[in-house]
C-alpha cells in the first residue's frame, strides 16, 4: 500500500493505517533527526514529536502524496526547537550512541560522520533532507524556505565540503552517499 492510500485512511481514523506509515518512515526519520541534532536523545525526542504532531494533524493534510515531506518538515521544525531550547554542545559519541537503530552503508564511517557534523546547519539541513529522506530538491525548497536553486546550490557546497575533508584523509568516494 502506498503512503496515499495509507495517508486516506488514517484521515479517516486507521489508527493501523498511522502505524504503518510510522513504521515506514521511522528510520530514515530517526537519520535525519540525529543528523541535525547530534544527540540521541535529541533525536528520539524530535522524532516522537514529529510523530505526534503529525497524527494531531493529519487531517489538515491537504495532499496525502505529500506525507513525507510534510512529516520531515514537521520534524525539522522540531530538531530546531529542541536546540534552542537545549543549547547544548553533543558528546563526541552522540551520532554513534543510539541502540534503538543501527546504521549500515558509507554514513556509518566515523570519518564521515565527523565531517558530516561540521558543516553548516544550512547545509546539514539539506544533506539530510536528501540522503536520509530521499527527498526531491523541490521538496526540500519547501521545507526549508527557499528557492530550488538554492538547495542545490546549498547541496553543492556541502558536497564539495565533504569531498575536501574526506579527500585529506584519502578515505571514501561520496558519489556512493548521494
């Protein structure tokens, strides 16, 4: 079942129907909520949040195709609030310390991570939207408040960022990531 039909019928009540579209989205959700706050708890926090407000407020949902957008902004949103509310600077071990998931492919290198977690927050924003939510340039243009032309221009500089760092210590290709 798609994320349209599944979309309809929790509007219409299937609390069985949200479930399935949290279990779908979880993951890739809990990624980019870890991503952006650098903490696990931060990032299950969000996460629950995210979820919650978007089972308050599926209804006003206008266009179910348009769920996982809607829900990554929404936890956006909420990795934003939960760091101005804490302002607090992450353990060198907050991107690895989550045993509710584990990660497999190139974002599980330690290197990586940590020139992933110095980039600008512009940047991590859209580097997250993209690689762990899969998210269409336009998409993120929404999400995040600007124009098409600028996500990818933010995505480019990202990249080159990461190329740079990773390309000092001869470590990986990042054409596998995105």
């Amino acid at each position: 079942m798609d994320d349209r039909t599944l979309v309809e019928s929790a509007q219409r009540g299937s609390r069985e129907a949200f479930a399935v579209l949290v279990a779908r989205h979880e993951r890739s959700l809990y990624g980019t909520a870890l991503f952006l706050s650098r903490s696990s708890w931060d990032a299950s926090d969000a996460l629950q949040d995210a979820f919650v407000e978007a089972f308050v407020k599926l209804r006003k949902l206008r266009d179910p195709g348009k769920f996982a957008p809607w829900v990554s902004a929404t936890l956006v949103n909420k990795c934003r609030d939960a760091q101005r509310r804490n302002r607090t600077v992450p353990t060198d071990d907050a991107l690895l310390d989550s045993q509710a998931y584990e990660f497999t492919g190139p974002e599980t290198s330690l290197d990586l991570l940590d020139a992933l977690r110095d980039l600008d927050e512009q940047l991590r924003v859209v580097v997250a939207l993209r690689s762990f939510r899969d998210l269409k340039v336009d998409e993120i243009a929404q999400i995040v408040g600007c124009p098409s032309g600028t996500v990818k221009s933010r995505l480019n500089r990202a990249m080159a960022a990461l190329h740079e760092r990773l390309q000092r210590g001869h470590l990986l290709d990042l054409e596998v990531m995105l």
